[in-house]
C-alpha cells in the first residue's frame, strides 16, 4: 500500500519517479493482510528485526499493528480493511495483484483522505499519467471497482470526486508534466468521473446525499487512534 505500492507500479523506467525519490525519504511502508494471517504477520516482522509498538498494538490490535526497526523504518499492516476517513473493504481484493493492492485500491486509498495533502496528490497524478483506465485490475485503474465502492456511500463518493477534482486543478501547477501529460490526465478524470456518475446508486446514497455537507460525511483519523 502507499507510496512504496506507487513506486512499484510506475516502473523504474518511468523518467518522472526521479522527481519524487528526490523530494521524498520513504521511512514508512504500508502493508494489508487478511485476519487469518493475523497470528503469522507479527512473527515474521519480528523475526526480520522490527518491533511491535506493544501499546498501540494491544488498542487497536483487531484492526492494525505498528512496527519499527532500529533504523527507524516505521511499518503499519491494516487488517482486512482500511478504516481512515473512509473505509476501504479489501475482501477478496487482495488476490488480484502482486505484491501491490491493485491500482484502484491504491488510488481510493490515496483519494479517501479529506484532509488531502500534496503528497497524495503528486501519487494520484503520476498513476494517472503511467496508466490506462479500463475495467480489469491487470496493469489498469479498475473504473467498475471504483464506481461499485462510491455508489454505496455518498460520503466517499464526495471525498473522492472533490479531491479528483483537486488532481485535475493541481496538474497545471506541476512543470515536470508535459503539456500533452497533463490533457491526458484530464481526458482519464473526466472519464472516470463519469464512470462514476452513471452508477446507479444505492437508495441509502441518494438519501445521504439530500443532507449533503449539513452533516459531517467522514472520519477524523484522530477519533479513531487518538
């Protein structure tokens, strides 16, 4: 997961990933499993010479474990789910690419953080840039997945198509895009919010979003880990 999850998937060849190793130390790495592999994931971090963060880890054990290791690389594994300001279900998602979550879930976990940074920003834009949308999860940014998880919950829905809508804006600004890149990246947002759009969408989606922003619609990580 993450930013070592982008990296893998744009490729070493990728002229662009220079840009961000330079800017960006990568000291923590993110990782997702399922529960029945729970018992197994601690021994193994240990065995390869990380910690475990035994406070945090007794909290908020059923759903994550923190890990370190003397030269201060930071690992979180996240069970079955990510649960941030949204919540992403990787059930039977996992299987579907190696050693990576599959892009669709890379680019809904980078897009579900209301309080977005740049960072987040810069990842979606460069797995934009470096790959196809389609409706596979093979070396492509599944639309139907993205689409069937956001006709559910209005909420995502707002948090995703707002912060997308911040990639298609924020692409202007960036001089290592080429002209021709940063159409492209426009011409793959357009479609995929309609994609989208055209979901039909769940009735507890239609009546969630008649109150709109009135009502809080996400997360505060730090209710959750505070």
């Amino acid at each position: 997961m993450g930013a070592c999850a982008v990296i893998y998937h744009v490729g070493k060849e990728e002229p662009l990933l220079d840009v961000f190793r330079s800017s960006r130390a990568l000291t923590d790495i993110d990782f997702v499993t399922y529960r029945k592999f729970w018992p197994q994931i601690e021994d193994f971090l240990q065995a390869e010479g990380y910690e475990p963060h035994v406070r945090f880890n007794t909290i908020h054990g059923d759903k994550q474990m923190q890990f370190a290791n003397r030269n201060g690389t930071h690992v979180d594994v996240f069970c079955d789910r990510l649960s941030m300001s949204h919540v992403i279900e990787f059930k039977g998602r996992l299987e579907q690419d190696y050693p990576t979550i599959p892009l669709a879930d890379l680019m809904l976990e980078k897009m579900q953080i209301v309080k977005i940074n740049e960072k987040d920003i810069k990842d979606t834009t460069l797995l934009l840039k470096t790959h196809d949308i389609g409706d596979t999860d093979k070396d492509t940014i599944n639309t139907v997945r993205i689409a069937r998880v956001l006709k559910e919950d209005w909420g995502f829905y707002y948090t995703i198509t707002t912060n997308l809508d911040k990639v298609r804006r924020r692409k202007d600004e960036y001089d290592w895009l080429s002209q021709s890149d940063k159409e492209l990246i426009k011409t793959k947002i357009d479609k995929l919010c309609s994609i989208i759009e055209a979901e039909p969408k769940s009735t507890g989606w239609k009546l969630r979003a008649r109150i709109g922003t009135k009502k809080k619609w996400y997360t505060d990580v730090d209710e959750q880990y505070g």
